[in-house]
C-alpha cells in the first residue's frame, strides 16, 4: 500500500483529486483502506477502479476481462470459472465503464500529435434493429482516438466522433482521411474552427485553420466488390495532402486511403462478437456493444503491442532480442511503458476539479505558494 499514489474520492474535500501532499495516510492494512486527513473520510484501495466491490480474486477478475476481451464467448467463461453469468456481464460492464475513464484521461488529454486521422463507421447488427459504430485512428502511431455509437448514421454521429478527436490534440495541422460521406466534410468544418484574436470587443470569429486537410477515398462498388476508387483533395492542395501522407504513413508513393483504420475494424471484429458479419451473437444492448468497444479499444492502446510499431535495438544487441515491441499508447508519447489488465483495471483517475466557493483553508494556501 503506497498512499502516496492515492488521493480522496470526497467529492466536498478540498483534497479532493489532489495526490502526494501527505494528507493520505493507511487506515486499515487487513481491509486495504485508506484515510484522508483533510476530511477524516476513509475509502477502500479499489475505490474508482473496475475491482471495487468485485467479491473475487483480482487475479481471477483479470483474467477473466482478457479473455472478454479477446472475444471469448461468456458462456465458455462461465463454464471454465464456475461463475454466475450475471456476474461475468457485471464484471464486462465494469471493464468497459473504467477503460472509458482511462482512454478520456490519458489519450483525451490532448497530448497525442495527431498528423493524419483515418475514420471510418461499422454496421452492427443488434436485436430489433441496427446500430452504428464510428471510430477514428491516428495513423503515425496506430492510437486508438476513440469511438461512437449511434442508431443513425448522420451528422450527429459524425461530430460527436470528432469532437472526441479534437480533445486527443491539436487539430491546426491535421489530414482527415475519411470514405464518401459528406457529413465529415460539414462536421470537421465546423469542429475544428479556432478563434481567431481580432483585439475587438466581444466574441471572436471563428474560422478553420490553413492547416487543416480533408482527404476522401470513395469506393465504387459493383455486385458487393470493390471495383474502382476514386481519391479527391476537399481542402487543402494535393501537394500539401501528399507531403503529410508521406510523413505520416513513411512511404514516398502513399495514396490518400482509409486502410489503417479499416485494418482496425478487422481487430474490432475478431474481439467483439456483434460486430461479426453473420452472427447469431447479436447485442441485446447498446450499453453492452459500449462496453465491448471500450475494453477492446484501450487494450489495444495500452496492453498490446502492435507489430507496425516495433524498433531495432541496435547492432549489438543479441538477435533473440533485436527489436522492442510498443503499442499505440507508447508511440503516441501518452505511456512510457506497456500496461498489464491488471493494471488498467486498477488504475485511479482523478475527479474532475470542482469550482467551490469561499476562501480556501490555510494548508490549501501553503501548497499554492509553495507551488
């Protein structure tokens, strides 16, 4: 138990969110708890992960969520552990709720050097209907931007997939890649604007940044094949579109596409059951396909290597051990190692700051000044 790594979940603490200052002290080692000596509030070690309130082994629990994730069914984890099958869709829903926390903490913090964004949609069969799934990728380092899902496939769906790209970084110079639906056009418009600082009263205009490009690859399609594709520049010039494609993708002769993105989709399918073509594995709920999408999109971040991202060590490093694999977290800059389940199910994130009224108390003032 380190309570240096930990902070208070007391919503109406001054402390609250606020880690390392020596306020957290061990309350109770046997129960694995912790208290705040700000507030005298005590809170369990699990607090705000996926394991609080698991009532199992955390190793098993683990476990348990990497087979979820690799899209084993729930009836073979039920029947391999003994457990309830309610139990099992808790547990995935915990997964889902705390890697959604996660990837909006540490890839929405808008660190991640966008370059070129690929963005595509998935139809997903549920029962009494179907459902879209839109997601985004960087390209340069595979990450992951996040996705959306949507009963319509319109504009609404479009924007809130990249709003969710604009909070990963910068947006003033970035390629958007996208097929032949005309919402990405209006809505990257409309979502990347700027402010543009007159020195005039009053609100400032907004306006679209140079530097933002638009890219589609519409395909033509001929008895459910691909036949022909046409590539088109929407804004920006092709020399400009075709210099960040070359950086971006690391090959002189690269063609605007939505390949890597599509490549995602493959993953996405062969982890997620209702995303299969075909199924009889429907999603009954929307919140399950969520949940579904999350966990398998921050282990693809954090957790596994891709093999796109590798490096050469170096001549003298022996040949068994040549090349040091990254994942998509590590080569967008966001993590300087690779997560385990484990811990991507336990980490903590902190509360959002909450606006309070009144002077702050004195220990709150000594830690601004010494700041």
């Amino acid at each position: 138990m380190n309570p240096q790594e930990q902070f208070c979940h007391n919503k109406e603490c001054w402390a609250s969110g606020r880690r390392g200052e020596g306020h957290i002290v061990i309350h109770s080692q046997r129960e694995q708890r912790y208290k705040c000596q700000r507030c005298d509030r005590t809170f369990s070690a699990t607090k705000g992960t996926a394991l609080y309130r698991a009532h199992k082994p955390a190793d098993e629990v683990a476990q348990v969520v990497t087979l979820l994730a690799h899209g084993c069914p729930l009836q073979a984890i039920v029947a391999a552990f003994g457990w309830d099958e309610r139990t099992v869709a808790r547990y995935q829903a915990e997964a889902g709720a705390q890697c959604r926390r996660v990837h909006e903490h540490v890839v929405q913090a808008g660190r991640v050097d966008l370059g070129q964004v690929q963005a595509d949609e998935l139809r997903v069969r549920v029962v009494g209907g179907v459902v879209w799934l839109a997601t985004a990728l960087a390209v340069a380092s595979r990450l992951w931007l996040g996705g959306v899902v949507s009963a319509q496939r319109d504009r609404q769906l479009i924007r809130a997939l990249l709003t969710r790209v604009r909070a990963c970084g910068p947006t003033q110079r970035v390629l958007l890649c996208a097929d032949g639906l005309s919402s990405y056009v209006s809505q990257a418009r409309h979502v990347f604007r700027e402010a543009v600082r007159t020195g005039w009263p009053g609100r400032p205009p907004l306006a679209l940044p140079h530097g933002v490009l638009i890219a589609q690859a519409v395909k033509q399609y001929a008895q459910r094949r691909v036949v022909g594709v046409t590539r088109r520049v929407v804004r920006g010039t092709v020399a400009a579109v075709q210099a960040r494609l070359t950086a971006t993708q690391g090959a002189a002769e690269a063609v605007i596409n939505t390949a890597y993105v599509e490549r995602l989709n493959a993953t996405f399918r062969a982890h997620l059951a209702p995303l299969v073509r075909r199924t009889r594995a429907a999603a009954r709920q929307t919140a399950t396909l969520e949940a579904g999408m999350w966990l398998v999109g921050t282990c693809y971040n954090f957790c596994w290597p891709h093999h796109g991202l590798r490096q050469r060590r170096g001549a003298a490093a022996p040949p068994e051990s040549q090349w040091v694999v990254r994942t998509p977290a590590q080569a967008a800059g966001v993590t300087d190692h690779r997560w385990s389940v484990h811990e991507l199910l336990t980490y903590q994130v902190p509360p959002p700051p909450v606006k309070r009224r009144g002077r702050r108390p004195r220990w709150l003032q000594e830690v601004a000044r010494a700041a």
